[in-house]
C-alpha cells in the first residue's frame, strides 16, 4: 500500500467531516489534513520498528484472589 497523497488526505477530511456534519471550511479542512498527515507518519516508523515478543509490555499485575473460607469453622 503506498503512503496517501496530500490531496487524497484532504479528500478523506473533507468526506469525513460531511459523514459526520462538522463544519471545515477549506482552510481548516487543509491544516487537519496536514496533521492527519504528521501523525500517519509516525505511525509508519512505529510501524515499522523491529519488535520481538520480548518488546511487549508486562501484563497488569493480578493479585489471586483469596482462597474460599471454610463456612463451617
């Protein structure tokens, strides 16, 4: 797949904002395409970082829970 053109970000803004009923006018439409952009390709070098099963974070500690009580003490 090959990396989105700056007016097909802008095609994808603008379609978006009309689904959801945002107002963007062309300016504002443009600088949030350029973001939408920036972080597209941050993205892509997380993406692209060589990551082994040693690399995924540790699961949440969960302490066991108590063992049941003896209701016949």
């Amino acid at each position: 797949m090959s990396d989105p053109t700056d007016e097909d970000l802008l095609a994808y803004v603008q379609a978006t904002a009309g689904l959801l009923g945002l107002p963007l006018d062309a300016v504002r439409a443009r600088a949030v395409a350029v973001h939408l952009g920036r972080t597209a390709a941050i993205a892509r070098v997380f993406d692209a970082a060589p990551l082994g099963p040693g690399d995924e974070p540790a699961e949440l500690f969960r302490p066991a829970p108590f063992p049941p009580r003896d209701l016949q003490e």
